[in-house]
C-alpha cells in the first residue's frame, strides 16, 4: 500500500514537473526548427515522425524522452549504441527542433490517412496536370520542386495544404524570379541561387541559366506560389488520394 | 641554364635569406609603417589601421592581379586567420592550432608546427584561430584550450607552452585571436561568453612565460564597477575577448573590445550595467591599470560583443587635433572616442537599428527595447551590424571602412536560464534572419529584406556615409587600404574584390571559391607587391602579371 502511494506520489511529482519543462514556442521557433529537422533528422524519423519503431513525433510517443531538457540533450548528444548520432547542434539550435517536434503533435489531428495512392497516382499524372511542373522520376517539368521524395520531406498534413492553399507557404528553395534583361528580353523561372554578381535560375523551358547581373535591367523574386489551388478541381477523396500517393515517394524507382 | 649561372642564383637566394635573420624587435612593431614590405602584426600595426603604404597595385593596375600562389590547408574547419610576413617568411595558422610558415614568394613550406587540442575544450562558434603574434625570432599563438605557445620562428620547435592561469577549458575558457606583443609582453584575453567564463586579459612575459599582469573583465568584490552586478551575477558575467586590442605609444596606452555578458539573451539576474561587458577598456600597457572605459551597449541582452579591433588614429575633428579611436560597433553604431580620455564625440547608427530610440550626449543608448518572453524583433540582428570582421582606416582618404550586415533582425525570447558548468548559459537563442554560421554550399535564396552585406566608406568626422559596396549575402570579411587608394575586401558569396578606396566602385575581382572569412593582408618580397586572403580553407595569394 505505502509502496503505491508512494509511486502515485512519484508520478505525479514528475508530471508536474513535465508540465514545468514543457516551454512555450513561438512560431518563429517552430519555422526555424522545422527547417532544422527537414534538412537533419527526416532521414530517418520521416517527416511525421514516425520513421522509427516505437517512436512517432506526431502522436508524442517517446522511447527516452519526457521533458524538452531530454529530448535537447538527446538532439545533441546523440544515444550512445544507437544510430541517433550526436548532430553537433548547439542547445539554443535543438531547442528549436523541438518546439518543431511539439508543434507536430499537435498538428497529427489533420493528417490524411484515408487515400489510396494507387487512385493518387493517376490523378497526379492526369487530371491534376502535376508534371507540367513538377517532376517525379525523370519525369515532368522543372518550375516547381521535385517530387520524387516529396514523401521523405514533407508531413501528408503540409502536403495537403500545399493542394489546397498553395499560395500559403512557398519556401526560400522553391522562389520564382522573373528577369527583364537589359535588351527588354524577360525571362522567367525557379530562382536556384545568386552572388553578387550572377543570379542562376531554371526557365520554362528547363534550360540551367547563369546571367551575370549586369545585363539585367530589372529583376524580382517572387514569394507567392504560380500553383493552382485543387480546392475546387479535386473532390476531397480525391486530394486524399493524390496526398496519399505523394506521401509514398520516398525516391524509389516508380 | 649553365651550372655557373645556377649556382649564382642560388648564392642570390641564400644571401636574401641569410638578411632575412634580423629579429623584430618591438621598434620595428612600433615603426611597421615604415616598412610596408611587411605585416608584422594582426592589424598591420599598434594603431591597427589595416592600411599599408604599398603603391605597386593601383587603380589602374589592379585589374591585372592575378593568383601567384594558393596554400590549402589540411583542416576543413573556418579559416580565419591573417598571416604576418617577416622578411618573406610568412606565418599563418591553419584551425584549430597548427602553426605554418611559409615561403611569401612562392608558397612552400618551411615548417608545421602542430598543436592538438585537448578535448575539452568547448566553443560556441567553431573551433578558429585569427593569427600570431612576433617578437624577437619568437611565434605566438593562443589555442582553443587556453594555453599559450611560443615557438622558434626559424625552425617551429617549440620554446615554451603554458596553461594560462584560470583559463580552465572545460569550463569555456580558451584562446582564438592574434595576440599582441607590447614591449616584452605578449597580451591575450579569453573567449567564454557563451558558457559564464569571467573574462581576463593577461600580459605575459615573452621571454619567460610568467604572467605580468591581469586584468579581469568583470569587476571583483571591491572594485570599481563591482555593484553595476546584482548579487553573485559578477562571478559569471562573461565578458571575454577574441578579438585583438591596439596600443598607442605615445600614452602607453592599451585598448581591448570586451564582449557579452552572461547570459547572453536573459539578463533578469545580472541587473545593473554590467561593467565591462560591451565595452572597450583602456590600460596602462605595463601594470594593467584601468585608465578609462566607455560602454556602448550597458546590460545587454541582444548579444552585441564589442570585441571589434580599436582603429587608432590622430584626425582633426570639429576643428582641432584629435587622437580618436573610431569603432562600428556590433550594436549597429559606428563611434568616434577620443582616445586619451575616453571622451565621446560622435556615435551615429551605420545599419538599420531599433533597439535603442538614439544616443544621448554621453554616447549612452536611451530607451532599450526590453527582451520579453514574447518575443521582441530587433534590428540588426543577433550578428550585429557589424561583428569581428577587421575594420579600416586609410590616412589618405580619411574614410573609415566598416564590413556590415545590412538590414538583418532577430526575434529574441526571454527564457529562464540557469547556471551548469561547463554548459551553455545563454538563454533561447534568437530567430535570425540571416544565418549566423554557413557550412555547406553557398546557395543564396534570400530576398533582399532578409539581409544583405555591404562594405561602407563613412567620414568619422561627420558619420556621414560616403559610399556603399552591396552584396548579395552577408560578409565576415576584414577590409584592406592602401596608399594607393584602394581597398580589400571579400564576402560569403566566394568573392574577393578591390574596390575604389575614394568611391567604392568595383575595380577586380576573382572567385575564390569560398567564403572570405578574414581580413585580407599585403606585403612584397622580392620587389613585388602581394595581397593575400584566407578563403574557404586555402590561403590565396596575388600579384601583377609580368
């Protein structure tokens, strides 16, 4: 009995102090975290999380960690004997990746579990007219970011809002820029980078361009995506089916 | 070539080097000027002007530069170092501590010296090293886990190696800039900011090894700005130094950047000043004594290390003769002291500011933005206006040349922050909009409102800006004049460029391949001029085409 109260006692001192640990983070925190766990930790967790038996982010399920202080210690740190490796992030940097790992679990309740990708699968290469801009394989055009393992990068509740509000969220690596050359010529295309001097993009007609800077009259880069919303084109089971089928490119062959 | 002509080419060469042997005494560091072919110390000279009376490259010349040589160095971590060239031997520091010295004219290698560190040593930002110091036929360099080695210039054998006192570097404590040689001292101050160190800046003796003086950053129980702490925040009151101070002869005069209080982003439980941080000191180069200090930033929270080099010179200003320091400062102002007082005279902002409504007549911030647990959004940016980069100052032109980061801001969340040691003390680490470290590939995607570089030409006599060079990403280069009007510089984007020192219009430039994250440095040998610049994780080094 005394052993009992004793553990009830023990947990929920631990709970409390859980609920102590667990910070507030601001959006801003979660977006720079969610860039850090995309570029370092889908390779193997995925990007729902659930990449790893007996872990899955989305639904807050653990093996090691409760409170944020172990889930920082373990982004840094590694686990000895496991294949989570230490990442060399600074405290401030996981702390971050973790406001990101919070915001998932609470975001899990969106997630699209009730497509078929096989149904996907042809409303992306049809009706939805996808490869005109994207491509999957070595197939498509080049205005908009692969796909080939949009399923490795992206959570299937990103993806569908992407179908549906595309306009909401265009990363950095996926600006458009539109260049009117000094002779009055425009060109427009997926901006890939820019120094001083160059900017490098790829045009609508797939071609790799480097134009040097001072050549250019004018030029912009474009933060609004030039993808149309599927809101009103796909039925909900059918953007269902197309997230379900983007969800499974993961870079294998097709 | 017949035997004969070769053995007397070669007798040319060793009699080069043989003049080669005189040893730099502190004359020759005090009188650097008058022997430009030379770099002999970080700044390239006491008054740390980075400006150097070589004429050969000129305006109209310069387009004729062309790479002579390029050392690549072993070591893939930041490259940051300047080299010294003594009488054509040139010394550089390849990260974390491997000292290498180096033909000048052709790039060869003369000897390594290597120095591993201990493991525990811990840094915030990269295990770097900025350059070393000469005295004598003597090589200094400070290392990352807090020693001090002097070498034999000649030959690279080791001549002492000490653990400098307190610099403990499993509780933060180490080494990353040049040192400098005063006298018959070699002077060096402790990085730590980010792990609750006290920062100190020690005068060693060069040629025994045995501390002179001492000067901590953070006042003890007793001394002078000792209650500008509350409670026991003084005894991790950060402070440190990694950048390095200037000397003025002629008022025997010491000046040292000082760097941010701890913790960095939280300062609920250090109210009060926090005298020394963000401040620059000014001591009496034989005891350490503090003669006068002025603090830019009081109580920080926004990370604004006033580590920068103190750019000595004597101008007129509002109509008569000053000795003046000027100083772009992290917090986004650029600033004009008198140096033997400490005086302010001017202090106008050279980036796009927010945290402070302006400066009084004192030269103190009014009005700070106070860092909340809501998120406060600053301007500039946890990385500042400027940072560590080497600023210039060309005699000729009179404008001061200020590498800067352009419009950048951060978010900053206050956060409870408790003291471990050997652990990070710094509170949430601020949203940046422009990244503070970049490894990996220069891949450049950002709009232009999300921060640009630039370097800036202002007249310190008036803080008006006389011109500006853009570029397309952030720079942690240093700057270069010359008397023959032109100015060094490079950027992240993987270029290094000379510009017109009077205008800022480009003139050259060459891709280097990789970020510039040095300040660029010239000398000759042989009758010709060189610039040199670490880029990426090469040393590279140009001349006049034939």
């Amino acid at each position: 009995m005394k052993t009992t109260s004793f553990v009830f006692l023990a947990s929920g001192a631990f709970a409390a102090m859980l609920g102590a640990q667990q910070a507030h983070y601001l959006p801003a925190e979660v977006e720079a975290g969610g860039r850090v766990y995309t570029s370092t930790c889908t390779g193997c967790h995925g990007p729902d999380g659930d990449g790893v038996a007996g872990i899955n982010f989305s639904q807050g399920k653990y093996r090691r960690a409760a409170s944020d202080d172990d889930l920082v210690r373990i982004i840094v740190r590694g686990i000895p004997g496991t294949p989570m490796a230490p990442t060399g992030m600074s405290e401030g940097q996981a702390a971050t990746v973790v406001g990101y790992l919070r915001s998932m679990t609470a975001a899990a309740g969106a997630s699209a579990a009730g497509g078929d990708a096989v149904r996907g699968k042809s409303l992306v290469e049809s009706k939805g007219q996808c490869l005109t801009c994207h491509t999957i394989g070595a197939t498509g055009g080049h205005a908009g970011p692969a796909l080939s393992d949009i399923g490795l990068q992206r959570r299937s509740v990103d993806l569908m809002q992407s179908l549906v509000t595309p306009g909401g969220e265009v990363r950095p690596e996926n600006r458009a820029v539109r260049v009117v050359m000094k002779d009055g010529k425009t060109i427009a295309g997926r901006f890939l980078n820019q120094d001083t001097f160059t900017i490098q993009l790829i045009d609508s007609t797939d071609k790799l361009l480097s134009i040097d800077k001072s050549s250019i009259r004018e030029s912009s880069l474009l933060t609004t995506s030039a993808m149309p919303s599927y809101r009103d084109t796909l039925s909900a089971q059918e953007l269902e089916d197309a997230v379900a089928y983007l969800s499974s490119l993961k870079g294998r062959p097709q | 070539m017949k035997p004969q002509r070769a053995l007397a080419v070669l007798a040319a060469v060793v009699v080069s080097g043989a003049v080669a042997g005189a040893q730099v005494t502190f004359d020759r560091l005090l009188r650097s000027a008058s022997e430009p072919d030379n770099w002999l110390t970080y700044s390239g000279g006491t008054m740390s002007q980075r400006y150097s009376l070589l004429t050969q490259v000129t305006p109209a010349n310069v387009r004729n530069l062309e790479l002579k040589w390029i050392y690549q160095v072993q070591s893939l971590e930041k490259f940051e170092a300047t080299p010294l060239v003594v009488d054509g031997v040139m010394y550089t520091v390849s990260a974390p501590n491997d000292v290498i010295a180096l033909d000048a004219a052709s790039g060869r290698v003369f000897w390594t010296y290597s120095y591993t560190p201990s493991t525990l040593a811990r840094l915030c930002c990269g295990r770097v090293n900025r350059g070393v110091a000469i005295a004598g036929h003597t090589i200094f360099m400070g290392t990352i886990d807090g020693h001090l080695i002097a070498l034999d210039a000649k030959s690279g054998g080791l001549v002492w190696n000490i653990a400098v006192g307190g610099a403990r570097a499993e509780t933060g404590y180490g080494f990353t800039m040049a040192p400098l040689v005063i006298k018959d001292k070699v002077i060096i101050g402790s990085v730590g900011g980010e792990f609750g160190v006290r920062g100190f800046l020690a005068a060693i003796d060069a040629k025994t090894g045995k501390e002179a003086w001492r000067f901590n950053t953070v006042p003890g129980p007793g001394d002078k700005g000792h209650d500008t702490w509350a409670g026991d925040s003084w005894k991790q009151g950060g402070g440190p130094l990694w950048v390095t101070g200037s000397y003025d002869p002629d008022l025997n005069l010491t000046y040292w950047g000082i760097g941010n209080p701890g913790p960095d982003w939280n300062g609920d439980k250090r109210a009060g000043d926090n005298l020394y941080t963000e401040s620059v000191v000014a001591l009496d180069a034989d005891t350490g004594a503090l003669k006068w200090h002025f603090q830019f930033t009081p109580h920080d929270e926004f990370d604004y290390d006033s580590v920068q080099v103190p750019v000595l010179a004597d101008i007129t200003f509002a109509g008569r003769p000053r000795k003046v320091m000027m100083w772009a400062n992290r917090n986004g102002f650029m600033y004009v002291l008198d140096r033997t007082s400490g005086e302010f005279l001017l202090g106008k902002p050279f980036v796009k500011t927010n945290w402070t409504s302006g400066l009084d007549a004192k030269g103190r911030p009014m009005n700070v933005k106070p860092v909340t647990p809501e998120g406060t959004l600053i301007y500039p940016g946890n990385q500042g206006g400027t940072n560590w980069y080497s600023p210039s100052f060309s005699p000729r032109t009179g404008l001061f040349y200020i590498p800067s980061w352009m419009d950048t801001y951060s978010t900053y969340i206050k956060r409870p922050v408790d003291y471990v040691e050997g652990q990070r003390f710094t509170g949430a680490l601020p949203v940046m909009s422009a990244r503070m470290l970049q490894p990996g590939p220069l891949v450049n995607r950002r709009l232009p409102e999300e921060g640009y570089g630039a370097i800036q030409a202002f007249d310190p006599k008036t803080g008006e800006r006389k011109w500006a060079f853009n570029m397309a990403d952030m720079t942690e280069s240093g700057v270069l004049s010359t008397a023959s009007d032109l100015v060094f510089a490079g950027g992240r984007d993987g270029y290094f460029f000379a510009l017109d020192a009077k205008t800022g219009s480009l003139l050259w430039k060459a891709s280097v391949g990789g970020a510039v994250s040095a300040g660029p440095m010239t000398y000759a040998v042989g009758g010709k001029q060189h610039v040199a610049v670490s880029a990426g994780n090469a040393l590279l080094v140009y001349s006049l085409r034939p």
